[in-house]
C-alpha cells in the first residue's frame, strides 16, 4: 500500500512530504503498526506539498503533483526507498495533469 502524511505532517521528519510504501498483510488490527511494516521514505524529504496523481499499471511508478509556494510541477517516480524522481518535462504534461486526471498511463 502506498501512503504519504496527511496535510504535509508527518511525525518522522525524514517522512515530511515524501511517500512509503505499508505492508498490510503484517497489520494485526491494533492501532501501531508492527515493526517492518512500513517502509522507508520513498524521495527525500522536502518542504514542498507533494500528492500522488497516478500510479503505473505495474504498481512501480508513480507521478504526482509537487507544490512550493504557488509553483506547481509533476515528477515521474519509482515507488522505492530513496528513489530520484524526475520533473515531467513532455511539452503539455504541466497543463494536462493540472485539468485533468489520469485515466491511462501507457
């Protein structure tokens, strides 16, 4: 499972406005997660308001919507710890995530 703080908060600084992956088949149904269950952060940690917008078919990439200040770019990702993202540079990516969703990724 793919997770990321909620509002930008988190309470591990080095998870503030990054992703993780969860490992439900160890949740046991208390309240903590078991020890191993989550992951590393997937990017680094930033300043930046980051929210997934899409993930791959494969379940291995990731695109979603960074935010800093009022500047607003798309990254391309693995969903792995400590992966570099990629800004999305293809000419219209900006606008076409920005109005829409997406609904196929090929």
């Amino acid at each position: 499972m793919l997770c990321g703080p909620r509002l930008g908060k988190a309470e591990d600084p080095k998870r503030k406005n990054s992703f993780w992956t969860l490992d439900a088949s160890r949740l046991d149904g208390t309240a903590d997660a078991p020890k191993g269950a989550l992951g590393d952060p997937i990017i680094p940690a930033t300043d930046r308001k980051n929210t997934v917008r899409a993930i791959s078919p494969d379940g291995k990439q990731m695109i979603f919507a960074s935010l800093q200040g009022t500047r607003l770019e798309y990254f391309v990702s693995a969903i792995a710890p400590g992966a570099t993202p990629k800004k999305l540079t293809a000419g219209g990516a900006d606008k076409a995530l920005s109005v829409g969703d997406v609904l196929e990724w090929r």
